[in-house]
C-alpha cells in the first residue's frame, strides 16, 4: 500500500513542478476552448432576452465570471505570495508570479464590460460606485505587483517585497464583494447565492456556470503555462533546465 502513496510535497520542488504543469495545462486549455464554445453560443444565442435590460444584459455571462475571477485570482496569489514569504519557498514566488497577469487581465476585462453594461443601463460609462472604484483598485495593486517585480533584478527579493504587497492589498477583496451591502451602490446585487434561489431564469444559470467554469479552466492552463517559463528563467543555470530545453 505504501508504495502507492503519492507524494505530493515532491512537487513543490521547481523541476518536478515544471514537468507535472506540462503534463496538466493542456488540458485544462482544452476544456477551457470547449466549455467557452458551449458557454458562450447558450449565453448569446439560447438564453433568453430579459425583460428589463433587453439583449444588453448579455454582457453579464462574460462581466461576471471575469469579476469573480479577478477577486479569487488576487487571493490565491495572495496565498501563495504568504506562503512563500514564511516558509522561503521558491516555487510560491514563482506562482504568484505566474498568476498576477491573469489576474490583471480578468479585473481590466471586469471594468471594460462593466462600463459596457453601464452605459446603456446608468446613462454612463463610468460611476465612482463603490464597487467600481474598489475594483479598479484591484486592478491597481495588479499591476503594482507586476511593476515591483519586474523593477527589482534579485527575484527571491523581488517576491519578498511582491508578498508583502498582495497581503496588504487582499483586504481590498471582501471591499469588493460586500461593498453592494455595506454602501449605497447603484451596482446591482448577486443573482447567483448559496443561500437564496438564482433570481435568473435556467437557461441563464446554465450559461453563467459554464463560463465560470472556463474562466477557471484558462486561469488555470495559463498560470501553469506561464510558471513554466518563470522556473526556466530563473532555474537556467541548473543542470536539468540545460536538458530540458535541448
């Protein structure tokens, strides 16, 4: 039995992460092609025209899942920022690494539909609403993140600096999610809760899950692709990178 065990912990080493990430992120990329086909064609194409907000609210099934993905994104590079800055991890820099440009894209894609959608619903592109502006903070520590990194040359200090930001700025999360209860917002309200039935018909449930779903699916594909090229940067002089890329 025991020589059945899987060991995870030996993944946490740069070289047996890199060759398990090659293994894992394509397919993770093809079921993020497929679950955005069908997502999207029910989205546009089956869901039906709602009834206040007329063909509009479409822009809802990309919006929303791109939002919850810029939140959650933040907090697990967050997580692994932590991580590596109390057990002096290599491999949690190198996620977090990996990470913050996927982030950064989901909170850019949130506030580009957002305005989409506010537009024809507010009158206006833009609103210092509560929960906009927090979210363009997001975006803000993002790319904070990315600029502290790329301007310090040492990288395991580069991550050191990079931790301590992303768990300062994850208090800016929660802001986010309970600004449209703690604050007088015209952003509207969750259609989806754990605790409440969807306020959504079926077919729009249905096509808000899936593109959740391959949201999760390319976050994931891409953040392993991406890791990969970051353990060989900074692992080229190791012997086993000079094997692995020949």
């Amino acid at each position: 039995m025991n020589n059945r065990v899987i060991h995870w912990f030996k993944f946490s080493s740069p070289q047996n992460f890199y060759y398990l990430a090659g293994r894992m992120w394509p397919w993770f990329a093809a079921l993020a092609v497929v679950l955005s086909a069908v997502g999207l064609w029910i989205s546009f194409f089956v869901a039906p025209v709602d009834a206040q907000q007329g063909q509009g609210y479409r822009i809802i099934f990309v919006h929303v899942p791109a939002s919850q993905m810029s939140m959650f994104i933040y907090l697990v590079m967050a997580a692994w920022a932590g991580f590596g800055l109390a057990f002096n991890t290599r491999l949690s820099g190198m996620m977090a690494s990996a990470l913050a440009p996927t982030g950064a894209l989901f909170a850019f894609l949130s506030l580009v539909t957002g305005a989409l959608w506010g537009k024809p619903m507010w009158g206006a592109w833009w609103v210092w609403d509560a929960r906009l502006t927090s979210e363009l903070i997001l975006l803000f520590l993002y790319l904070g993140f990315l600029a502290l990194q790329s301007s310090i040359d040492d990288p395991r200090r580069a991550d050191k600096a990079c931790a301590v930001l992303a768990l300062v700025g994850s208090v800016n999360v929660p802001i986010i999610y309970f600004s449209v209860k703690w604050w007088n917002t015209l952003h509207q309200g969750a259609s989806v809760s754990l605790t409440k039935s969807p306020t959504m018909a079926s077919t729009m449930l249905w096509g808000m899950l899936i593109m959740v779903v391959a949201f999760w699916m390319y976050a994931i594909a891409i953040a392993l692709a991406r890791v990969r090229n970051i353990i060989l940067e900074r692992e080229r002089h190791t012997e086993w990178v000079k094997h692995a890329v020949e």
